[in-house]
C-alpha cells in the first residue's frame, strides 16, 4: 500500500496534461496524507470521505486516495479546502442500524446528530443551548458537561499561555494544555473576569468585551442587540419603589436616581400598585425566575440580569419547580 503527500501525488500520472490538473486541486486543499485505496473513481477531482470529516478523497486517473486534512481541520465539500471545522457542516454517520438516537458531535457543544434507522441527520441547539449527551436534548449551557474548545490549533511553537473564559459557567475558566481545553474553577465566591482573565473577586457574573447581558436569550451580546438601560432609578426624582422583573421577594427603592435593593419580609410579596410590600395574597406580582412563562414548557435557568448594570448578571443555584 502506497503512503505520500499531496505534494508527492504529481509523481503518479497518465498524461501531462492530466498531473498538471491534479497538482491545481491539491494546491486548493493543501499539503495532506494520502493512502491508496482499492476503490475505483469514475471521475477526478475531490470528494467527501463517507464517514471521516477529516478525510476526503482523491480521485485520479481511476485510482481513489484517502487524504487527511492537516491540524484537523474539516474537508469543505463546497469551496473544496480543508477548512476550519465550524465553517464546515459535516456529519459522521456513527448511527446504530435501527432506531431514533441522539448523539453528541466531539468538540462541537451547540450541534448534535439525529439518527434515525441508521441514517445520521445534523441538528442545532436554540441560541444559548447546549446538547446534553445525558438527556439527550439541548439544554441550558450550565447544566452540561460540554466544554467548547477554544484552544490554538496547531499548537503554537514555542508554547503560549492560553487562557480562555467558559462560557457555561462565570465562575471556571479553561487553561490550554497541549491544544486541549481544561476546565479550572475558581475560589468560592470568585467570578471569572474574561477581560482581566482573573479570577476575582465580584457579586455578578461579567460579560466580555463590552457586551450587554440579554436576559431575554441568556447570552451576552454586543450592546446594539440588547434593550438594556443601567440603573432602574434613572430619571428618578424623590421617592419611588421599583419592582424587579420576574422578583416578588425584592424591590429597589428609589432616592432620586440612587438605587437600592430592598427585600420583603417572610409572608410577603412586594405589590408595584401599593410600592411596597404587602401580605402574599393580595400581592399581584407572580414571582418565578427560574421558570418561562408558560408552566407547560417551563425550562429551569439559573441566569437573571442585574438591575444596575447592563454587562452583569447574576448565576442562581438550580431550584425545583412545584
């Protein structure tokens, strides 16, 4: 059995004119191994390997060669290139024979593969949503196990500290070992700062790179995209009392435009109507933070913004749903 390169593949020809051609669509995928299969091809040119996205095959003169991208990287059927993996939507049909099975995609946390009587289908997780390999669905990106690699790959030579936020959790960050992500907590009552790449000391999850806290999605984004005004008081002129979305328990108490949050006493509930805190029952404010509004698809998240900054929120232990 042969072994080369794509570099190497000129060497094997018919005609001229036909190695020339070869030599033009290896320049395309770049430098690859390459190993002679007894599999015949009708056509030259480059094709998706049928169960490797790593691997593509190369058809010449009748013969097939199975090639490998480098750094592993994904082969891009349409633009034919080897290519970053998450340019690339590729699915390895590692289906069981019968029956409809959920499966993780290694590496990727926000796609998994559908099988359905062996045949294997891509699909992607709602924005803010992880595949949970143990329930077999999306779920919140916290209460997975799934890291999402952003590690340099090929790893830099000489080696550099790479250090990344994790975006499941505000308070672990991943360290690079080798190209491979490891998942580091912080001291209790520490946060990861993705700016300062610190673990500090804070009473909120930080967003990075300027980004706003959407509330609605869960997610940090750029400011443009989040309705977000800092301080509930803003604008405010003596004495006001403010409710706090989806929060009965609390309240921020407004003195001019200074803020500050106030909590209601066991068996009560704040009332915006009253402003201030009544008995539980003839409160109107329904309070649920963990829960969508429809109890009948009612999803547990352990994220609510906080009211005095757009770039922070808060992270809730999980709580049980009556």
């Amino acid at each position: 059995m042969y072994q080369g390169t794509t570099c190497e593949i000129k060497m094997i020809h018919d005609s001229k004119m036909r190695s020339v051609g070869l030599l033009v669509l290896a320049a395309l995928i770049g430098c690859a191994t390459a190993q002679v299969t007894q599999k015949p091809c009708d056509t030259d040119g480059f094709f998706p390997h049928p169960t490797e996205c790593t691997m593509y095959i190369s058809c010449y003169g009748g013969i097939s060669y199975e090639m490998t991208c480098p750094d592993g990287k994904y082969f891009n059927s349409t633009e034919l290139v080897c290519d970053k993996k998450e340019n690339v939507q590729c699915v390895v049909n590692n289906c069981p024979p019968e029956g409809i099975v959920f499966l993780p995609i290694p590496g990727v946390c926000d796609r998994y593969t559908i099988c359905i009587e062996g045949q294997a289908f891509e699909n992607t997780c709602d924005t803010g949503l992880y595949f949970d390999a143990v329930l077999g669905e999306c779920n919140l990106k916290n209460e997975t196990d799934c890291v999402v690699n952003p590690c340099q790959n090929p790893v830099p030579d000489p080696p550099i500290l790479e250090i990344h936020p994790n975006e499941a959790d505000c308070q672990q960050y991943i360290l690079c070992v080798k190209g491979e992500p490891n998942v580091r907590n912080c001291a209790p009552g520490l946060f990861f700062d993705p700016d300062l790449l610190q673990c500090v000391m804070a009473d909120d999850c930080i967003c990075p790179d300027g980004k706003y806290y959407d509330s609605a999605k869960t997610l940090c984004d750029i400011p443009a995209n989040v309705p977000c005004t800092v301080g509930p008081c803003s604008g405010n002129t003596g004495i006001a009392a403010k409710a706090i979305p989806n929060i009965c328990t609390s309240y921020t108490l407004c003195l001019d435009e200074n803020a500050f949050n106030r909590t209601c006493a066991d068996g009560t509930l704040f009332d915006e109507t009253f402003g201030d805190c009544v008995i539980a029952r003839d409160s109107k404010c329904v309070e649920n933070p963990c829960v969508t509004v429809d109890p009948a698809t009612a999803v547990p998240t352990t994220f609510y913004p906080v009211l005095n900054s757009c770039k922070n929120f808060q992270k809730l232990p999980p709580r049980d749903i009556d």
